[in-house]
C-alpha cells in the first residue's frame, strides 16, 4: 500500500504552530545565545555524563563539517588567473563538504568528504577506497543524514573498534555532535548500543564544540599555505594553467595531508571549553596560524593586501556543510519524494543513494523533517 504524503504551506504553518515552531534567521551552527551560566551547566553535566558511562578520553569523539570552496584565491590573483584564459568568465563557487572528527586524546578518524561527483575528476579509473578520505557524492556536495548515518556506521564504527582493541579498552565509545539538520536525531546508536551520540545543547557549539574551537579552522590554514605553496612553485607552466588545472582530486589530496600533519596538540586543546578537566597539553604547537598563511601569500602573490587575503581565508567561514532548507524548499522536498514514491514497481533494488522510496521510508523522512525544523528553534 503506498503512503501519500502531500504537503503544502497550510500544512507547514499548522505545524510551525502545534509545536511551537518559530521562523529565525541563522547562519549555520556559529550563533551562540547561551550566557556563562548555561556554559557553565553544560560542561558539568557533560562531566557527569562521561563520569557515569566510564569513559576515557579515548573513548570520547567529537565530529563537525564545514565548507571548503577548495579553488579560491585573493581576488586580484584570482581575476588575474580568469582573464588570462576566459576573459569575462563569471567564477563559480567550487566547493566541498569537510567532515572532522577526533578524540580528546588526540587519535582522528581519516577525513570525510563530500563532493557532487560519484568520481573524483581526473580519478575515473582508480579505487575509491584508496583514497586518503572518506568520500561521499551530493549533488549539491552537502553533509546530511543519509550519509552520515553510513560514515557513522561504516567508517567511524569501525575505526573506533580497532582503535579501542589496539589501546587495550573496552569497545564502547560516544560521539559528540551539535544539533543540526545533516545529523540524526537523539538515539543514534550501534545496534549494541556501546557507541552512541550525545548532544550538544541546542545554540552552543560555537563556545563548546571541539572541532570548532580552532581545528577547522587550523586545517584550512594548514590547506591554503600548501595551495599556495604548490601554485607558485610550479616549473614551466604559469598561475593561470596551474589554478585552471587543478581539481578536485588535487583538492582531496592536499586536504587529507593537510589533516593528517595537523598537530596532536591541536586535537587535544580543543576540548579544554567542553571537558576542562581533561589533562590540558601544553602550550607547544607546530600548527599553521592565520598570520603564518598571510605572510606566505603576500610574499608569493605580490597583487595581495591583508585586506584581499583576509577576505580570501574568510570566504567559506560562514559554509556549515549542510543545507539549511526554507520553508518553500521542505514542502518540495516531501513533494518531490512522494512523487518518486508513485513509480515504485515494489521491487526492493536501491538506487545510487542508499533509497528506496517506500512507504515506510517516506514516514521516516517526514519525522526527519519534523527533527529538523525542530533543531532550527531558537
């Protein structure tokens, strides 16, 4: 029998209403509207949390994404490199999904990423399993919960299990996560139940959450120094061709060592606002630092100011790498699966995506979207 499950703007009002939904304006996950009280309340229940399951640090991991537009450059290098092969060719954002994630003791998980491509370009013949990430296709190349419900149990599951035997632990762990759209609602857990997810109370991550408390941004220093690096170091082919050139395999490739050569102390402060009472490292650091990647580019691409390079580092801060959906956007989505739903031939083959539009699947995406807008409330 299938379900029909039609949606239309007096329906979502309805809804908005019955449970209190309120329409808010919000760049991704930065917003924090908690004061030092609700801080002070969230870290010490986070304590007791790990104090009553008997945690160790290495049994606590922290995952977030971020946007990564991977080909930009300083705006007058850039309009240089355009006009010198496609003069008046407007330039598109090109741009990927990151996925961090590490324990407080310092080990990380390899990287994920998130491309529109099924294949990287330039890598059609290769194993994708050889890559030096965790990559996954969108067609718009953002995180949500399909895929990250199959990275948390085929990639992070099984990396923290041999992890946990190789240290000698018991095999249970969490992952901390904050509360947005790409991420599945509270109970997501093994079928064990020994590794499971906590949240992060709604409006926090921006103080709390550890992946955001320099790592991310960090590893994007770490990547533009190496960008630029590579660009002019080039023999015998210009800026121009080399930046045309490049693509998204180059991307993976300087992004994956870029996360890999980020520093062990980088990993391990980063939890000191969540978990304080984790034995802090010290101050030692060989990581990259916003200053260090300015002077490089200014010295190689003699075009620059600080004010072309500080608009360049920050041309993807406010990318969260997940689509925040208007109203009008998750009617047509509903709209548009239960569309497809109308063709199921009952067969049980999935398609690219890990889908089959049944009716059970359509229930399951309908209280998706109910969790999502609920994670939008202020």
């Amino acid at each position: 029998m299938i379900f029909h499950f039609k949606t239309s703007s007096g329906w979502l009002y309805g809804w908005q209403n019955r449970h209190g939904v309120k329409k808010v304006s919000i760049q991704g996950e930065k917003i924090c509207s908690i004061g030092a009280n609700e801080i002070e309340k969230c870290t010490k229940n986070f304590k007791i949390f790990v104090e009553n399951h008997g945690f160790t640090s290495e049994q606590v991991f922290n995952a977030d994404e971020t946007g990564l537009n991977y080909k930009a450059l300083p705006k007058k290098t850039l309009d240089f490199c355009v006009n010198s092969y496609a003069p008046g060719w407007k330039v598109q954002k090109q741009r990927i999904t990151l996925m961090v994630s590490a324990n407080s003791s310092g080990y990380r998980l390899p990287l994920v990423v998130v491309h529109t491509a099924k294949r990287p370009r330039c890598d059609t013949k290769s194993n994708m399993n050889a890559l030096p990430v965790a990559y996954y296709a969108q067609k718009n190349a953002w995180m949500d919960q399909t895929i990250f419900r199959d990275w948390f149990m085929n990639s992070f599951v099984p990396n923290v299990r041999n992890y946990l035997m190789s240290e000698g632990l018991s095999q249970k762990a969490v992952l901390v996560l904050d509360n947005v759209p790409s991420h599945p609602v509270e109970g997501f857990k093994t079928d064990d139940g020994n590794i499971f997810c906590y949240f992060l109370p709604p409006s926090s991550t921006a103080v709390l959450q550890p992946m955001d408390q320099s790592v991310i941004e960090t590893l994007k220093h770490r990547y533009w120094k190496k960008f630029i690096q590579d660009l002019v170091s080039q023999e015998n082919i210009d800026l121009a061709d080399y930046w045309k050139n490049y693509n998204i395999k180059n991307a993976i490739d300087n992004v994956a060592d870029s996360w890999s050569e980020l520093s062990s102390t980088t990993l391990e402060k980063c939890w000191n606002k969540l978990w304080p009472n984790t034995e802090s490292p010290s101050n030692n650091s060989d990581d990259v630092s916003r200053a260090d990647v300015a002077t490089s580019t200014s010295s190689a691409l003699p075009l620059e100011n600080s004010e072309t390079i500080n608009e360049w580092l920050n041309c993807d801060e406010n990318d969260c790498g997940y689509e925040l959906l208007t109203d009008e956007q998750i009617i047509n989505k509903v709209n548009d699966e239960e569309e497809n739903n109308d063709d199921y031939d009952g067969t049980d083959n999935n398609n690219e995506n890990g889908h089959n539009p049944t009716a059970s699947f359509l229930r399951q995406e309908a209280k998706i979207a109910a969790s999502n807008l609920e994670k939008c409330i202020a």
